[in-house]
C-alpha cells in the first residue's frame, strides 16, 4: 500500500470544512455537568486517541458490539480539567481522546484494538489526517499490565503486517488522567449529522483507511467475544495472548480458531507455534534475557519455564536446564529432519515450543531450546498483577553458566 498525497483541492475543502467540523462549538463554555460516563461498575474501560474524537466515538458507538458508551475528551497532558480552546492551542500536552465502555462479557480488549486500527493512522505520530499537532497525536492509554501487553502485542503483529510503508508508531502509555470533553463534543456525529459528514469526508480518513484495508475494513467481532478467549470481570482474555488475572486456569482454556491466531499472533509466532517452524539464531526476543521472570506460551498463557533455569547455550535460542515444573511440556518424537530428534510442545495448547537436547550443564544435562517467538516473558515484578503470584518463589536470576 503506497500512501497517496490529498489533492491540494482536497486539502482546501478540508480546511474550509474544519471550521464548520472539529472546532465547531469553540465558543461554548465548559458545562459543569460533564459526567457523560455510565453508571456501571460492571463495565470495563479503555482509552485510545485517534485523531479528532468525534470520529474515534462514532466508530466505537456505531461499529463495536458490546460497547455501551464513548465519551470524549482529553488524555496525556498535565493541565487539569482543560477546555477545548486550552487543548487545541497544543499547549497543555493533552491530545482528543475517547475513553470507551464496555461490556467484557460481549468483547475483548483485543476486539477494541482492531477497531482502533480501522479508525487511524498509526504511522502519524504528529496528528491524523488533516489534524495536525500534538493534540491530534494517537496513543493507547493502557489501564494496567494487561492492556499494556495486549496492546504491544497488536501493535508489533500490524507493524509486521506489511500493510503499511511507513512504521507503526502510535505511542502505547500509561493511563493517567482522562478529562471529559465539552457536552457539544459528546455524540456530534449524531447530533450535527450534515456537517459530521462534511468534515470527515474531506478529512481524508476513510479514504486512507478504504486505501489501507480494503475488503479487511469489516471487522468479524464474533472472533473476539469472551466465549473465544476466557475473559476475566475486566475484560481481559487468556487465550490468544490475554492472559487474565487470574494466571493461567487450564480448565477453562479453549484454544482459539486458526483464523484468530492468524489474526492475534506475529507471522513468526503462527509459523513457529502451529506450523512447527524456527526462528533465526540470535535474532528472536528472549535468546540473551537476562532478567529474572517467567516464561509463558503465547497462545495461553501457561507457565513454561523459569529464568532460575535459563543459561547462556551460545546457541542463538533462549535455553533451559527444565521446565518450571514436570508435566508442563510434552515430549514428541521428531522425524521431520535428518535424524530423530525430541519435539517439546505445551501441553495445553499444544504449541510447538523446539527440542530438548542431552548437550546441557547440570544439573539435569538437559538443553530445552526453545523459541522466543513461541514464548512470552513476565518480568518478576509484574508476575503477581498478571496472575502468576505463586511461582515468585521458583522464579530468580538466570544460572551463572555459559556452555559453547
């Protein structure tokens, strides 16, 4: 997909419909009553910006099942309870954002990432479309580790998607204040419908997003209910990378359909885990790790191994001396190259880990080499907030030993 430049008379009908569009209304006073958010504690909540908010709000509202409202509003600056004017200065260091609700049992946060991706530009790091400034920048603003790593996780996937030139970009950080936006903002497109779509017609949006995503503009939601990926009260699945808070509950793991996976993993990540391939030697993640933590399946979230067993092989693989504990790998012979070799897979998700050797140190002799694209790592400190409390103990720094 090549980026096409807006024709000059795009760009000037642009400028002209941005004064009936996203300043429309400047001059109204901030109402005091701008609790526009549902009273429901049941609901989860997510933060992204994309651009004007309008947009970002029609497309949650409109598009996303499960979700009951969007609000917008002003994210990622230090001036407290900013007006429009104040923000769109682009001195306050807030940018338009929409904080969304809605209902875990109906959606993943996963589900609300791909809608995101649909709505913006995430190459763009300094507006979107004909919104210029840091007030228009996008970011993710995540509520907590798991959002933090569902998020990073997307964002590389469409990165190594091939389906832009220019580097994904968009910021993913901390949540840290979410101010609501002026009643005038809230539900613009439904409430000045004729010049909502003047401006977003010229705006170059849907035309960049048409030109982007074509006939995979049209989300299918029904990949990203609960049912599909074992959600947690907020909203945060296990499987398919969303581990909940939970840990790992291998009861309730049902593994998603290939679909999803294609979806949800990096191509290296489906291609190792389901098609039992490798990845390169000394150019994969976790190879040279050195922090204390634990590693995961991709797909479930099942514990592996731990950093206490991990060595340097000078291999180019992450390596270990043992699971983290018996049973949590299966063994399966291997025929497929010139030889016989001992196959490791998750016994869960049966993904394709790589292969035990007899070339290890002690104490058991053992050489699990694995791949980094098959696994994920939760450094010690965030192991408790994402479930994994009770393997703290067996967790510690890697094993001084270094074999060749």
């Amino acid at each position: 997909m090549k980026r096409v430049p807006l024709p000059l008379q795009l760009l000037f009908a642009a400028t002209l419909a941005l004064l009936a569009g996203c300043q429309a209304g400047a001059s109204d006073a901030k109402s005091g009553d701008t609790s526009f958010a549902p009273d429901d504690p049941s609901l989860a909540v997510a933060t992204f910006a994309g651009g004007c908010f309008w947009c970002v709000e029609q497309a949650y509202e409109e598009r996303v099942p499960g979700v009951v409202e969007a609000v917008s509003g002003y994210s990622g600056g230090s001036e407290k309870n900013p007006t429009y004017e104040q923000v769109s200065s682009g001195q306050t260091g807030h940018t338009e954002s929409v904080q969304v609700y809605y209902d875990p049992d109906v959606i993943t946060y996963e589900g609300l990432l791909q809608a995101l991706w649909r709505t913006m530009d995430p190459t763009d790091p300094n507006g979107q479309f004909v919104d210029r400034g840091q007030q228009y920048r996008p970011a993710i603003f995540y509520h907590n580790a798991e959002q933090k790593r569902i998020a990073e996780a997307s964002k590389q996937a469409l990165a190594e998607s091939g389906r832009y030139d220019d580097p994904v970009i968009i910021d993913i950080v901390p949540f840290e204040a979410f101010y609501e936006a002026e009643k005038y903002h809230q539900d613009y497109y439904r409430k000045n419908p004729v010049r909502y779509k003047i401006y977003t017609y010229n705006s170059g949006r849907y035309q960049f997003i048409e030109d982007v995503w074509g006939d995979d503009q049209e989300v299918d939601y029904s990949q990203y209910r609960p049912e599909q990926t074992s959600s947690d009260e907020n909203g945060n699945s296990n499987a398919a990378m969303e581990a909940n808070s939970n840990g790992f509950d291998a009861s309730s793991f049902e593994k998603p359909s290939d679909k999803v996976l294609k979806e949800r993993l990096t191509p290296m990540q489906y291609e190792v885990t389901q098609l039992d391939g490798t990845e390169p030697a000394f150019q994969n993640e976790y190879y040279d790790e050195k922090r204390a933590g634990l590693y995961v399946d991709i797909v479930s979230g099942e514990p592996l191994f731990s950093s206490s067993d991990k060595y340097k092989s000078n291999t180019g693989w992450p390596s270990f001396v043992r699971p983290i504990e018996p049973g949590v790998v299966v063994e399966k012979e291997d025929r497929s190259w010139f030889g016989v070799r001992t196959e490791i897979r998750s016994k869960v998700a049966d993904s394709h880990l790589g292969h035990v050797f007899t070339d290890g140190p002690p104490p058991t002799g053992l050489r699990y080499c694995m791949n980094s694209a098959a696994l994920r790592f939760i450094p010690k400190e965030d192991m408790a907030a994402e479930g994994y409390g009770q393997y703290l103990d067996q967790v510690g720094p890697t094993m001084d030993v270094e074999t060749k």
